[in-house]
C-alpha cells in the first residue's frame, strides 16, 4: 500500500481523493477493508493523512471491525530501563507473534509485577508496600489504587489480635458481567490466622476501598499463582489438600476440589469436584502423605482455555493431561489433550489455546512463551520475557489508544 504522504498525491498534481466520489480515488468501502488488515500502529499514524481516514478510522463500526478481525492476542508484562533521566519502569503491550510493543505505559509504581489476569485492564502487585495492589488502564494511562493498605473490619481484628506483620498472599482481578463492575479479591497472611479475604470494586475516582469478605469454607491454594483463575466473574481456586491435612485432618474434601468465589455477590460457592482421574491419582500414590517435594514429580494447575476452565496435571516423565469442565451443574471434565512430557517442563503453565488446537506456554528456563501444536507434537519458543511471573493478556481493542504508539 502507498504511504501516507504518496496518498495525498493524485495524478497531474492534484489531491486524490478518498470520499468515494464518481471517479475521484478509492471507494470507501475498498479502503474500510484494506485498513482492517493493517497493523493498529500504522491505522493510528494513518489518521494524520486526511479528514476523510481519520473519520473513518475513528467511527465505531470500524474500530468494532477491527477488533473482530484483529482480536490479538496480546501480553502485558513489565518493564524497567534506564531512559536517560533514571531507572523508569511501566507496563509493555506486546504483539503476542511479532514480539512488537504497541503501546509502553509508564507508571510511578515501582518493583511491581504484572499479575496473571485476562482483561483490558492490567493489574499491577508486590511492589514497594508488600500489599499494595494498583490497576492500571493501559488506554488512559490511569491507575486505581486502595485509599488504606487493609480493611477497617481486618485493621481492627488485627489490632485486637495483636498480630504483626500482613503480607498479601494471592491477588485476582475480575470483571461482573452483569454489572460491568471491576473487583479485586486478595488473600491476607497474618500468622496462624484462618485466611482472610478482602474484596475492592474499581471506582473511576481512581480511589477505591477494601473490605472484608467471608473466608472461604475450606483452605485454598492462594501462594502458587497456577492455582487460580478469573473466568467470567467468578474466581476458581484449587483446594489446598496438602495444608489441610496439617490443620483439618478430618475434614473430608477430596485432593483436586476446586471452591469458586463469585465477585457479583461477594460470597463462596459450592465445592466443585475435580477429575475423578486427578482424585485417584493422589490416592493411588499416596501424594497426600509424601513432603513438600513431591512437587517436583507432578504438578496441579488451573488455567482458562478458550473462556473454559481447565485443570492441568503434569507428571514427570509421563504426560501433561488438560482436562475441561464441560458441565458445570453436573461437575462433569473431559481430557481433551494428553500431551507428551519430552515436549514439556514440569510446571510450563498453558496460557492460551486457539482453534487451530495451537497451545501457548508460560516457559520457565528459560522464561520464555512456547507454541505447541499437540497433533504434530512439535514447539517452538517465539517470545523471551525477562520475567516468567510477570505476564497478562491484554484483551483490549489497540485502536483505542489512538495515539502514543511506542
């Protein structure tokens, strides 16, 4: 395609037009095709050509177009350099496949990594204050923060309790379809205290407020960041069996549960069952009563594929099985992958699966995002990130940032 500045030119001198008058350049509706088909840096520079680009550009139905035919995928992950004035360090928007920064955010938020979420917004933890939680708008470049560091419900609990140091364990953030409506929920470590959950809702102020929620019926997995996921308003966590037996050794709830919080209502929902594969797996090799390290022979994760929750198991030397919730009311899971471990690293977390059946990896050693395509059984490691820990996806539409392309 021409660039911008041979566009302004017709033939013999004059400005060729893009109106779609009889004779005058290009119909419009040749040209609306064409520009959906180009990267949204180049739209966004393009919009400087003419009255006419930067209309079309800008209406609606385009940007919608858009966003249905160039639905990303793209990662948000963390940056810090050294820009000539100082270490700055902010949020890169990164096309998943080109490895391109479509938009480089700078923040005032120090030390911070990007949480694993799966939204338009990205949110931002374990910084200089050990609870601290920031979302930041990759659009406007506008931040939401909590106006105190903990609920007054859990400051006077604490204070009671004489406790001392809290630290944050576990972060998700989440939208309400229903009401649209931004939350946070974060678990709380203070000592032997039962967890403590608190829950913020995102207010355009910028400023918003914790407050205290119900903890959840039974221990969950909150410090090991595979274990949970955010899918359509609702937080899914692994039960944390291993602890359990520690401090409820008589509670009955089978390894592989999963408790699901609903951030519309703010309140725990009912156990959800496993795999029955899963359960029986622990069982039959009495994991629940080996150490700690038994972690570096298999592993359990949570993930969100394709809108649907999944639970991963890997065990070295064998296999990686992602087994898929295809009736929630019933609590019924099919494995729709078995993939072979030669291929995999114990604990590489799927990010992401397509139609195609590729599968995108969070790597580890190095850190990195892997392609897998289960029916060829071959991969290959397409984007370095210099912190494994440190990655989102970002589900917003790229034109909206209009300008200040990176």
């Amino acid at each position: 395609m021409a660039s911008p500045e041979a566009s302004k030119r017709g033939g013999g001198g004059r400005r060729q037009g893009f109106g779609g008058s009889e004779g005058a350049g290009m119909p419009m509706d040749v040209l609306f095709e064409i520009l959906l088909r180009l990267p949204a840096k180049d739209i966004c520079r393009f919009r400087a050509v003419c009255r006419s680009w930067r209309a079309m550009t800008t209406r609606r139905a385009f940007v919608r177009a858009y966003a249905a035919r160039n639905p990303g995928p793209y990662v948000a992950t963390s940056f810090a350099d050294d820009d000539g004035g100082g270490e700055s360090c902010g949020v890169d928007i990164t096309d998943l496949y080109s490895g391109d920064v479509v938009k480089r955010i700078r923040t005032d938020v120090r030390g911070f990594r990007v949480q694993r979420t799966r939204s338009d917004l990205v949110c931002l933890v374990e910084g200089a204050n050990p609870l601290a939680v920031t979302v930041l708008n990759p659009v406007t470049g506008a931040t939401c923060t909590a106006a105190k560091s903990i609920s007054d419900e859990y400051d006077h609990l604490l204070l009671e309790s004489g406790r001392g140091s809290v630290t944050m364990d576990s972060c998700a953030l989440g939208k309400v379809p229903s009401t649209r409506e931004y939350k946070v929920l974060r678990f709380l470590q203070c000592g032997y205290l039962q967890q403590l959950c608190e829950v913020m809702t995102l207010h355009r102020s910028g400023v918003s407020q914790w407050r205290a929620a119900e903890s959840p019926p039974a221990p969950v997995s909150v410090r090991n960041k595979t274990r949970s996921v955010v899918i359509n308003g609702v937080v899914y966590f692994l039960f944390d069996f291993q602890g359990c037996l520690y401090i409820y050794p008589h509670m009955a709830i089978p390894p592989g549960c999963i408790l699901p919080f609903d951030l519309e209502t703010e309140e725990w929902m009912g156990i959800m069952n496993g795999p029955e594969p899963v359960t029986a797996f622990y069982k039959e090799n009495n994991v629940l009563f080996l150490s700690p390290s038994h972690e570096n022979l298999e592993h359990v994760s949570l993930a969100d594929l394709n809108g649907c929750l999944a639970t991963v198991h890997t065990i070295y030397g064998s296999c990686m099985d992602l087994w898929f919730l295809s009736d929630p009311e019933e609590g019924l899971w099919v494995k729709k992958y078995s993939l072979s471990f030669q291929y995999l690293r114990l604990k590489d977390y799927p990010l992401l699966l397509f139609d195609d059946e590729e599968i995108v990896f969070l790597a580890q050693a190095p850190d990195c995002l892997r392609s897998y395509y289960p029916e060829a059984g071959t991969y290959a490691d397409f984007l370095d990130l210099e912190n494994v820990r440190s990655v989102g996806i970002y589900t917003g539409n790229l034109l909206s940032f209009r300008s200040g392309f990176y």
